[in-house]
C-alpha cells in the first residue's frame, strides 16, 4: 500500500473505488488501522467499504501511532489527527471530500470540519466514540501505562511491547506508540532512553486533553454550532459508544439528520443504504 509523509510522519493509506473523494477516518480507538472498516466488528458485518466504493472513491489509512503508520511522543491532540487527514487530502491532491468517522475517528471528523470547514462536502458520523464511562476508561488506560513506567522504566515498555503483540487498548501497559516501538527499531532505542520524569507530564497531558469531558472529544460544541456542514449520525449503544453521544452531536450539528435505529437494526441491508443516501443527497 502507498505511504506518504505528513509533518515528517509516514501515513500508510489505501483508496479503493471511483467517484467523489470519501476520506475515512478509522475505527478501532489506540489502533485505528484501515482494515477495521473491513474486519473490526460492526464494520465487517456491515461491509460497508464493498457497498460506499461502488459510488465513492474510498480514502483509508492507519491513523498515526496505529497500524503501519509513523508516530512521534510528543503531546498529541486532536488537531495532530485533523493534519495527518488534511495533509493526506493536499498529497493527493483534493481540496474537498466527503468525511466519514467510526468510533473515534467522529471526533476527528468533527474536529477536521471545525477546522477546515471549506474542505468538508458533508461528514457522516457512525457510533461515536463518547460518553463518561469511556472518559473514564480512557483515563484509566494512561493510568495503568504510566505506573508501569513509573515501577519499571522505559525501556522495559519497550521489552514488554517486543514480548507480545497487544496493542493499548489490550494491554495499557504498553502506551499509545506500542505500534511504532514494534515498528522502528530506532525509535524504539529513542523511547527507551527518554527522561521518565518528563514523559510523565506529557503523557498526562495528552490524557486530560483527548478525553476532556463525558461525551464526544475533538470539537468545541461552540465551533460546532456554527458549522453549515450536512451531517449524518449513527448511534452506538454500548459503554465506549454511548447512546447519548451521538444524541449530543445531533444537538451541535445544525444540519445534522439522525438516524435512529438501534444497533440491532444496522445491517449490511439498511446501513450502506442510509448512508448512501446521505451522501447522494447532499
């Protein structure tokens, strides 16, 4: 699959399709990897990239720090993941597309349509990512990771993450670069050695920032009552995908359409369908 590099940062990606450019922002929380659209759950059983690359040209990639992508310690926001989705759109030369989030990747729609709200045809929200039982789980995650840190040292992160392939959401213990550390031996070797004390802090900020309140991050509610966007909102209805989070960016949303059908009822027949026909419309 093809690479290109944003801020320094290799993004690896896929297109699959023709017609309208559809930028899809992965499911699948600290490893959002393209082929969850295919095989993560809800989105296997609902085939959905065989059904939208009928109309679309669908954009995947693996959101940095996940999968085959690059990744930097640094203090990553939100706003890291709306650049590595802009840049990958000014690689390929697109000035505007369609924007489709699963999971976490809403609130990086949302916050990519705050931003760039010219570049964004409509966006297409499905089960976010959101509510107090995922804030806090979020936070517990960071938690565990940096008592381990704190009990072991760097380095042993990188043994543990060598020992097994876990990811942080499996296994906190290893931290959000665990695909990169796998990846690149040099980075790895850079992890190892940084000052424990200092990635402490930046660990935690990251934490309190991505997850900052009960229910979908990314966004302002303010920036989003302002956004003319089309907008199409599919709820979730689980701890990690509360009901009331998509019920709260349909409240943000001026030009959001709702559809309220339970999780049950989102199949392979009705789902590619209802977004198809959010999409045609629009």
């Amino acid at each position: 699959m093809p690479t290109a590099f944003i801020d320094g940062i290799a993004t690896r990606y896929e297109t699959v399709g023709e017609g309208p450019p559809l930028l899809m922002f992965s499911p699948g929380g600290f490893n959002s990897r393209l082929e969850n659209w295919r095989s993560l759950g809800l989105y296997g059983r609902l085939r959905l990239i065989d059904h939208l690359s009928q109309k679309y040209t669908c954009i995947m990639f693996d959101r940095r720090e996940s999968g085959l992508s690059g990744g930097r310690v640094e203090r990553v926001t939100w706003a890291h993941y709306v650049a590595q989705g802009k840049g990958l759109l000014d690689h390929l030369g697109i000035e505007q597309a369609h924007l489709m989030g699963g999971c976490v990747g809403c609130s990086s729609v949302a916050a990519f349509a705050a931003s760039f709200p010219d570049a964004v045809s409509s966006m297409v929200l499905f089960s976010p990512a959101g509510g107090v039982k995922y804030r806090i789980a979020q936070h517990a995650r960071f938690g565990q990771h940096l008592a381990y840190v704190q009990e072991h040292g760097l380095a042993a992160v990188v043994a543990l993450a060598d020992s097994h392939d876990q990811g942080f959401t499996q296994d906190a213990r290893v931290g959000p670069w665990v695909t990169v550390i796998r990846a690149d031996r040099a980075f790895a070797e850079r992890y190892a050695q940084q000052d424990a004390e200092r990635y402490r802090v930046l660990v935690l900020a990251m934490a309190r920032l991505l997850f900052d309140r009960d229910t979908v991050p990314g966004a302002e509610p303010e920036d989003l009552l302002r956004l003319d966007t089309p907008a199409l909102i599919v709820p979730g209805q689980d701890a990690s995908h509360a009901t009331s989070a998509a019920r709260y960016l349909q409240e943000c949303l001026p030009r959001a359409e709702y559809w309220d059908v339970p999780v049950s009822e989102q199949t392979e027949e009705t789902a590619p369908r209802r977004v198809l026909e959010f999409l045609g419309s629009v």
